[in-house]
C-alpha cells in the first residue's frame, strides 16, 4: 500500500522495505542477460547486486552505505537506474550496467523511487511525493539531466489516501503502466488498488482489473507487449494488455511479488517471501511451470530487474 507524504516521511526507509518487494520496470525484448536486485549483504547493508540467469557469477554494483535497491535496465541493456538514499533523501540514480559512472538523475529533495526507463532512453519514469503534492505521484524527467520534471498523474479529488505509483513503460514506449489507489483505510490498507494502463503523456488513463483483491505489486509488460504480469493478494498473474484473460500462476502460502519478464518472454523472475527474512528470487517459466530459486541460501532479496539484450558479459 501506499500512503500521503505525512505517512511516510517520517519513516520513509522502514516503509521502503515493505515496498521494495516489487519491481518497477519493464523488460525490453532481446537475449537474455543477466539479472539485477537488491540484496542485504553480509554486512546487513541493502546493495544492488547482478548474477547469470542461472544464479552464477554474483556481483555487487553498489557500496555505498546508503540504501540502494529498485534496480530498473534501460532497453539497450548497457544501464541501471535505481534508488538510493545516499544523500539524505530517496533520488532516482543511474549507473553503468556493472556498477561504474554512479550518478544522480533526480536531485528534487522530495522522494523518488521505481524507475523505469522509456524505450528510447530519453526519459525516466518513476514515482513519489514532489513540490506541493502530498500524495504519491507518478512524474517523468529526462534521463540524461533529470530536468523537465513532469506529473503525469493527479490525485485530486481523490481522498488523502489516493496514491499512483510502479509506472511501467511498455515495450513500444505509447503506454505506461501502473497501480492507483482510491485512498487508504484507517490502517493504512489501500483502497480499490488495480492496475490501469494510460498513454505515455498521461491521458488515455484506463483500469484493467477489479474487485476487492489488492494488486500492490508493480505490474511489468511481456517483451512483445501483449500481456502484463501482476501481483493479487501474493500471487503472481498475467493478463493480456486490455485486462483479459486474467490467469493465475502462483499458489500456495508464500507471499510472491516483484514480477520481472525475461527478455525473450519465455520467464518470470519474482521474489518469494517465506517469511522470518528468507525472501529470495525465484525464477519460472512464463506458464508458471518450473519455479527454482535463482541464488542459493536464505537470503533477503528485492527487485528483481532482467537485462535485455545480454549485455552482462
């Protein structure tokens, strides 16, 4: 769920980590590279680490004692923008796509997490609080300067607890999708949380699920744009892109989120929650068929990113 600025600022980092369970981009079409998450190291600090599809060949990109996570490839495969708080205040991030040249995009002072690069590379989309808007948002900025800083979503006229946020950008760049919330409950529970989809300038806004059932977990579009994945109520669906077609492919007690397709369309990266801290990256077929976890041990991971392109090695 998602709350207005006064929630969360005052504890921004301990709500980042119930969100962080989810990815925020799409996965462009290509080879099959490398995967990327955040993970809580042996020094207990929440890096960005990649490793081979196979879970070989694990690297650490980030050392920086700040928090880092929310990893998002551009569509060539050759970077990573991300999140971190190294700064003081959560910015949205670049760097090459083994860890080299880190810089800042956003240096807004507001709160800006899940990005997600356009297909052209020109633009990053993500979301948080800016300016004068207390509710979370989904904004636009250039790549390159994080200048032109552009709403792309409102929440007024909605109730204090309204939220947009997880903006995924579709394979052929028209479409963004994400999740909108009405508002929050007396807990903090979201309220009528579904997935919609709009054009990449903002309009065209148009829900694709329904019901009662929470969809928190960002929503990622297949590489050839037909389907999305999701999450509902901690199990990983696909759809087709006009919300048909809704089909199940997790089950079980463990809570599944963070849904990241492979560039080829053939897989489904995800993080399974088995709870007491064992959270790691799972890997499936697209049909929910062979489902392994991709590094070994208990560890705590988020943010499963898949690179296009094969560009890791």
């Amino acid at each position: 769920m998602r709350a207005s600025r006064p929630v969360r600022a005052a504890a921004a980092t301990l709500v980042l980590l119930a969100l962080l369970a989810s990815p925020a981009a799409a996965t462009y079409p290509g080879a099959v590279g490398r995967l990327a998450f955040a993970m809580s190291g042996t020094d207990g600090n929440i890096d960005i680490y990649t490793a081979l599809p196979n879970g070989a060949n694990v690297r650490r990109l980030t050392t920086d004692p700040g928090f880092d996570a929310c990893t998002a490839y551009s569509a060539d495969g050759g970077h990573i923008a991300f999140c971190s708080d190294r700064t003081g205040a959560f910015e949205i991030w670049a760097m090459d796509k083994n860890g080299g040249g880190q810089h800042a995009v956003t240096n807004t002072g507001g709160y800006a997490i899940f990005p997600d690069w356009s297909p052209d590379g020109r633009r990053i989309a993500f979301d948080g609080f800016q300016g004068s808007d207390p509710n979370d948002e989904i904004y636009v900025v250039n790549a390159r300067t994080g200048g032109g800083l552009t709403a792309l979503t409102s929440c007024a006229g909605y109730p204090a607890g309204c939220f947009n946020s997880y903006p995924a950008w579709s394979p052929d760049g028209g479409r963004i999708a994400f999740i909108h919330a009405d508002d929050a409950d007396a807990d903090g529970n979201a309220i009528n949380e579904q997935v919609w989809v709009m054009s990449a300038n903002g309009s065209n806004k148009t829900q694709l699920t329904f019901g009662p059932a929470l969809h928190d977990q960002t929503p990622d579009w297949s590489p050839d744009g037909r389907k999305i994945a999701y999450v509902e109520d901690g199990h990983v669906f696909t759809m087709r892109a006009d919300g048909s077609h809704q089909t199940q492919l997790t089950f079980g007690d463990a809570v599944d989120f963070g849904t990241a397709w492979s560039p080829d369309g053939r897989q489904i990266a995800f993080v399974r929650d088995f709870g007491g801290g064992n959270r790691p990256v799972f890997v499936m077929n697209a049909d929910g068929s062979n489902h392994h976890q991709l590094t070994s041990g208990t560890p705590r991971q988020f943010v499963p990113a898949w690179q296009p392109l094969g560009g890791g090695d």
